[in-house]
C-alpha cells in the first residue's frame, strides 16, 4: 500500500510539473529540499516561491521535496529559495531568519537539522572572511554596497533638481537614475534589499521614467511622491555609512528622502522652502 502510494505521489508530481511547464516560458524544474510539516506549511512554501507566469512551487509535505519550475531567462532556484526562507522555511541552501521561523504557527515549527544551520553557518563564516573565499566575497559585498548606493544617489540628485524647480535637470537626473535601477542585479542583493526590490523596481522604474519624459515640473513632482516612497522601503532595509532624514510635507501631503535634516522641500521649491518636517531618521 505504500509503495502504491508513492506511485501515485509521484504521478501527481509529474502531471503538475508538466502543466506548470506549459505556463511558464522557458521553463527548467530542478528539486531541491524544503522543510516543514503540514499542508499549511504546504501553502505558505508554494505561496512564497511561486510567482505568476514565472516560477511555481509543488511541495510535497511526506517528503519534504518541492519541484521547483521556473523561467530560466528571468529568474533562478536562489531568488524562490529566498522568498520562502523569508517566510520561515529552511532549505538545503537557505536558512530561514529566526524571527521569521518563530513567527510560524505552532504546527508548522518543523524541527530544524542541526546539520542546515552547520552548513549555513559554516557559510556565513565564509563569506565574513574565509581565506578561501575571501577575495571573491568581497568583491560581490561591494557590488551589494554599491549597486543600490548609486541608485541612492541619483535620487537625492533628482530631488535636488526639484527642489531648485528645475524641470530640465530633473529629466536628466531621472534619466541616470533609470540607468542605475536597470543596471541592479536582483541576484547579487542581501536578503532583505532583493525582497524590498522586487516589490518596488517595476513601479520605482515606470515612474522615474515618467519623469525623465516631460519638462513639466508639475507631473515630475507628482510621480516623485510615489517614487519617494519605494525608495524609503529600499533605504530602511540597506546600510548606508551617513544617516538619511524621511521628511514630510504636509500641504501635498507626501513623503520625500534627504541627506540633510535641514527641509528643502521639492514640491514646492522657493515658495515653500521649508514647509515639513523630519519624521523619521533611518541609520
């Protein structure tokens, strides 16, 4: 009966696998092991990796293998491995932070293998500076640094432009910051800044366009309120060396990013120089 049973497990694996296939271009499946231990772990593990059109996760909760189907041209097991470690699931690859394992119903607390938290802290001492790797790593931590510091400061350029009323300018320095956001490998980002990114560079991306697209101070004012916002959820998650001050204007009632605690507000310029305040202080 057992052995029936697997048979028919794997059947099912097969057939969703296949159909998953059909939905997403240029399809790859690879398995790897997901731990948990209910099929409400179940729902969260393929909830948090799968994404529409681009990747799908089948886990099986007797087993604890998922097949992971995915599009090889715009994503990769890593990036779906983190999504579900972020959601309290250990893989073979990723640990799961602790606050967000013990965020889990009491359930789905799977029993975490002291041999996963070995190898993942055996890798975390690598790339704190194992000789082996030490070269490489801090290569790749500085790629980390600077990918989403120059895109910092592009914004606090364009913010300058607008606070000076200078639509010219601001078309430009939109410009140079949609170069930055499409010059940011997703892969190569911590945890935390590569979740953070993938919900806000779509719109962050269309709305910086926008802007490098009209001379009408106006609109570009307008689109800055919303990309002042995903740019303060990418900062509250990325270590930069010098504080940043989230300031407040309240006749638009919008947010802005600055360098200096001094309020220059950019939706008004000169006429209201100093109308806001700062609000919060992210370090």
């Amino acid at each position: 009966m057992k052995s029936l049973n697997k048979s028919v497990m794997a059947i099912t694996l097969l057939l969703s696998v296949a159909f998953t296939n059909a939905q997403i271009k240029n399809a790859k499946t690879e398995t790897v092991k997901i731990f948990g231990n209910c099929g409400m772990c179940e729902t969260t593990i393929e909830k948090a990796g799968s994404l529409n059109k681009l990747a799908s996760v089948d886990w099986d909760k007797d087993t604890k293998m998922a097949a992971i189907t995915y599009d090889s041209a715009k994503t990769n097991p890593d990036e779906i491995l983190k999504r579900i470690a972020l959601a309290g699931y250990d893989s073979e690859k990723f640990l799961a932070p602790t606050d967000a394992f013990n965020t889990l119903p009491g359930c789905c607390q799977y029993e975490r293998e002291a041999k996963v938290a070995e190898k993942m802290e055996m890798s975390s001492m690598n790339t704190m500076g194992g000789h082996d790797n030490h070269s490489d790593v801090s290569v790749t931590t500085k790629e980390q640094v600077n990918q989403l510091k120059l895109v910092f400061d592009d914004y606090f350029l364009l913010k300058d432009a607008l606070v000076k009323t200078d639509a010219s300018v601001a078309s430009m320095k939109a410009k140079e910051l949609l170069t930055a956001i499409a010059t940011v490998k997703m892969e190569d980002l911590k945890m935390e800044e590569h979740m953070a990114w993938m919900k806000v560079y779509k719109e962050l991306g269309s709305d910086v366009k926008s802007i490098s697209e009209t001379q009408d101070i106006k609109i570009q004012r307008d689109f800055f309120k919303s990309v002042s916002k995903n740019m303060y959820e990418l900062m509250k998650v990325s270590k930069t060396d010098t504080p940043t001050y989230y300031q407040y204007c309240p006749m638009v009632k919008a947010n802005w990013l600055s360098k200096e605690n001094e309020v220059k507000n950019p939706y008004y310029g000169s006429k209201m120089m100093s109308c806001g305040k700062t609000v919060e202080t992210i370090k």
